[in-house]
C-alpha cells in the first residue's frame, strides 16, 4: 500500500505508511510559518526536466512545479516569508515526529 498525507487545520501535515518496517503509526511535520504553503510529492517539489535536490523548482519559484507527474514518494515541505527588520531576529519552529496514532500526533 502506497504511504498516505493530509494536511489538517492545525498547518500540520500527517502521513502514514502501513509497509513500513521501522514503526507503525502517524507520522507528522509543522511549522510556525505564517499562512505557509505546501507541498508532498517529491516531483513537485523537484520539478522536471534537469532539475535535481540541489536545483529544485519550489525553491526558486515558491509554488510546485504542477507539470511535473506524480512519482509516489511524499515528501514535507514547506515554504512561507518572513519579514527580518534590520538588526532584529526571527525565529521559525519546525517539528517533525511519529506516534501510533493520528489522536496522539
């Protein structure tokens, strides 16, 4: 069975993969960014034609590459903007981590 995602409310998203053999359950990604767009499938984020991990289209254009097909393999990704006054310091939150079971995530 192929690995699952959903993005929920919470600005989260929750993926589980029955045939994983390390550990069962619910796995999860979020962030503090503000408003933060998306994006699960690893093509998408990569983009097609020549581009690679170290070039990939979401990182230069913002949005996911939506010609590209999907290749099956989810990924967490998310991309938002911040402001940094001159002088001042932001901080971003990023947390990932898996449980049993999507209540405990």
């Amino acid at each position: 069975m192929a690995p699952r995602w959903r993005a929920l409310p919470l600005g989260a998203l929750f993926f589980s993969n029955p045939d994983n053999d390390f550990q069962a359950g619910m796995a999860f990604a979020a962030t503090s960014l503000r408003d933060a767009k998306h994006e699960c499938v690893r093509a998408r984020f990569v983009g097609g034609g020549d581009r690679d991990l170290s070039n990939p289209f979401w990182v230069e254009h913002g949005a996911p590459d939506t010609s590209a097909p999907d290749d099956g393999i989810r990924i967490a990704s998310f991309a938002g903007e911040i402001e940094v006054p001159p002088g001042g310091v932001e901080t971003i939150h990023c947390v990932l981590g898996q449980t049993q079971s999507l209540e405990d995530a």
